[in-house]
C-alpha cells in the first residue's frame, strides 16, 4: 500500500469509528439508534406519518421501516394502526415515552454533519460527494443499499 492509500483507509476509518461512538452514545444516552431516532423526530413534527412515506423519506427498505416500528411499539414510544380505507396502509403517531426519548438523544451524527456540510461552499460540497462517491466504487459498495443516517445498524443484520 502507498502513504496516500494509507491516509485514506485511516480517514475510512475514523469515520467508521466515530459513527460506531455516536451510535453507541445515542443507545446508552437514549436506547435508540440512529434510525429509530431519525423516525421519532420525523413523528413528532406533529401528524401522524403512514409508514411507507416513512420508508421513502428515510430511504429505508419497507421491511427495515416495519422491524424498526415493531421494536418502537413494544417499547411503547410509537402507536401503529391499520388505515380504515385501505388496510395496506398503517398510520404511525408518537406516544409520550417516545417524546421523552427524544427530549434525552443527543443530536445524531448525520445532524452535525449536515449542520457543517451545509456551510462549505458549494464547490467543496460537490468535490466531497464526488471523493465519497468514488471512495464506495473503489470499495465495491455501489448496490448495498444505505440511508442518509450515519448507523452502524443492527449486529444482526446481513447484507446480500
């Protein structure tokens, strides 16, 4: 390996560790990951959300949004129910113990680097995705399928 692919495997890497901090902060702070964080925020905008405008808005697979919403309602944060006119359809509202979660989370790790992305000029913004982007090529991780939320995931999950 050449110094320069050794700095970037180190960059790699410490982002890979930092998300892994923020994740595990976040679960003994609060008890929630980052994506079940991100979908109680999402609820507590103040109306109830169905859940597959959940899935889309998270970029998440139906399926995820499904085992992340079993876990969220059997912990009593979140309440599901079948739509009336369509039973394809499930609506998702925010309980109190959900609202007391959020009061107690730190702010996500996608939240703060948004917050600074956001303020680099633009040209700096399009050259970071074009590196990022690149750097996932070079990884072969193009079809893995990944939300705008800085998670490690759940220990058990595996991808195809």
């Amino acid at each position: 390996m050449t110094s320069r692919s050794d700095d970037a495997l180190t960059a790699l890497r410490k982002i890979q560790r930092m998300t892994e901090i923020a994740s595990k902060r976040l679960a003994q702070t609060a008890g929630l990951t980052p994506s079940q964080l991100t979908v109680l925020r999402m609820l507590a905008e103040g109306e109830d959300l169905s859940a597959g405008h959940v899935a889309e808005a998270t970029q998440l697979k139906h399926a995820t949004i499904t085992s992340l919403i079993d876990k969220l309602e059997a912990r009593g944060m979140i309440a599901r129910w079948r739509c009336d006119t369509d039973r394809r359809r499930v609506w998702l509202r925010l309980l109190p113990p959900g609202q007391a979660a959020l009061a107690e989370a730190p702010d996500p790790l996608h939240k703060t680097f948004s917050k600074r992305f956001d303020i680099l000029p633009d040209w700096q913004q399009s050259m970071l995705v074009s590196a990022l982007e690149h750097a996932v090529t070079l990884l072969d991780a193009e079809t893995l399928d990944a939300a705008p939320v800085l998670d490690i995931g759940e220990l058990d999950q595996t991808e195809k």
